[in-house]
C-alpha cells in the first residue's frame, strides 16, 4: 500500500508474507517521547495477553513457554520489554523491528489498530477509515490489472487466429509481423479511433502503449471485441468489412457502459 496520511502525519505500510504491516514508529513519530509509548505499551500486561492470543492463532511458531515466562514477570517492577526482546524471546510474527531506510517497529494491522486505540481512540478510528480507504483503491486497481491481463489473453487468441487463418506459406518473420501489428491496428482504429503509430506521435512523452492508457470500460470493450475479431477472421470477412462491424459494436458496447456507469453514479 506505501503509505497512509492521517492529519499531519504520514505512516508507512509495508507487505510481509502478502499481509499489511503498519508502522507503529511513525504513529507516535511526533508526539512528545513517542518512541518510548511503544515500550511502554509493549509493558502492559493486557497488551501482552493480547499479543499471545494473536500469535497462538497465527503463528505456529510462537514460542509459548517463552511468552507464559515473560506473563510471569509481567507486572513486576524491574519487568522490561522491548520490541527486540519480544521478538527474540517469543519468536513473534505480529511485530517486527526493521532496520534501514524504511526502519522501525512494524506490526500486523490487527496489533497495529490495537496500539492506535491504546494510543487514542479517535486516532485509531481515523487510522482504519484511512486503511480501508487504500485498501479499496488497491482493489479497484488490481480490477483494472486483471482486466488488462484479460485483454492480453484475448490477444493472444486473436493472434492465432490470424496466424491459422490469414498468414499465407512462405513469407518472411518481418511479414508475418506486419500482418500481426496491421490486424492489432485494426482493434485500435476500430475503438481508439487510430493505430498505434498515430498515437505514439500524438503522445511522444508518454511510455508504454495506447491499450495501457485505455479505461476500464475501453479494456472490457477491447476484450470483447478481440474475440469477435477472432471470429469474424475465421469466418472470411474482408477486412474493410469487418472493420465496420468492429466499430459499430465498439461504439454499442462503450455507450452501454457508459450509460451503466452514469446510472451508479445518480443511485
């Protein structure tokens, strides 16, 4: 996710065996003695007893009789604890010490909303609203990426179309490349309105290609018109011919998403 912005403070969130950790230090970063808040609550008992339950959960590796020595000192008042000593002690995967650049005492989201609510109720409210936030913003961008994969798959069916269907025997790699970039164009012009040559010199400081700045409703548009494009060439249309159908369906099929779109946004 990178990172979270809440008021003036900006918290990073990094991705340890594909699960979100928060950064416990940059939370307190700018409180007074903020650094020490974490030991402090790293100290309490309940704080502890939580931390256990979590581990016995998630982590078949937690090292229970260390845990159940340290609750027996827990309390005292020479008991001490520090995030290294936890980790070191319990063998623990909620939080972790890390070094470097981004460096730091990171915890699992659970730990780390529980920190925030010892910290500050309304802080903590703050931090979740802003976690889900990125979280469905992560969402809907790995939507657009799964659809943009599904156009290349579609591609590729479209593509051995072509080549059963319209390369002839004996020709040269540099034709047979030709005719893959000529029937790729012919999607282009049929839904972006031109080929990918006349976009690169319309958008010269742009990297990648046209489809990687296409929208979602233009990526499911192209989907679907790779596979009627792979039909209609095995079915024999002229080129000029099916052009005109694939911009009809495109123009069809982008205005009924469009109008779908416009619908949720009056709900």
């Amino acid at each position: 996710m990178g990172k979270m912005q809440i008021d003036d403070t900006e918290i990073s969130v990094i991705s340890i065996s594909k699960e979100d950790y928060i950064s416990l230090t940059d939370m307190v970063r700018k409180l007074e003695n903020g650094l020490s808040l974490i030991e402090k609550w790293l100290r309490n008992k309940n704080t502890l007893e939580f931390l256990g339950i979590w581990e016995e959960m998630y982590n078949s590796e937690f090292n229970t009789a260390e845990y159940h020595m340290i609750m027996g000192e827990a309390g005292l008042n020479r008991f001490v604890m520090s995030v290294k000593q936890w980790v070191n002690r319990t063998n623990s995967k909620g939080i972790v010490a890390k070094a470097g650049r981004y460096g730091g005492t990171y915890a699992h989201r659970d730990i780390a909303f529980e920190f925030a609510s010892w910290v500050s109720p309304q802080f903590k409210l703050y931090l979740v609203k802003e976690f889900q936030r990125l979280k469905e913003q992560e969402q809907r961008q790995l939507g657009w990426s799964a659809k943009r994969e599904l156009a290349k798959i579609n591609y590729r069916i479209h593509t051995d179309a072509i080549k059963q269907n319209l390369v002839p025997p004996l020709l040269t790699s540099q034709q047979i490349s030709y005719i893959y970039a000529n029937e790729a164009d012919v999607l282009n012009v049929a839904l972006f309105g031109m080929t990918a040559k006349e976009w690169r010199e319309k958008n010269p400081g742009r990297k990648g290609n046209i489809r990687d700045y296409a929208s979602i409703n233009e990526l499911i548009c192209l989907s679907n018109m790779e596979n009627i494009n792979a039909v209609l060439i095995h079915d024999g249309y002229e080129q000029k011919e099916w052009l005109i159908k694939l911009n009809r369906i495109a123009i069809q099929q982008m205005t009924i998403l469009e109008e779908q779109n416009a619908g949720k946004r009056l709900e």
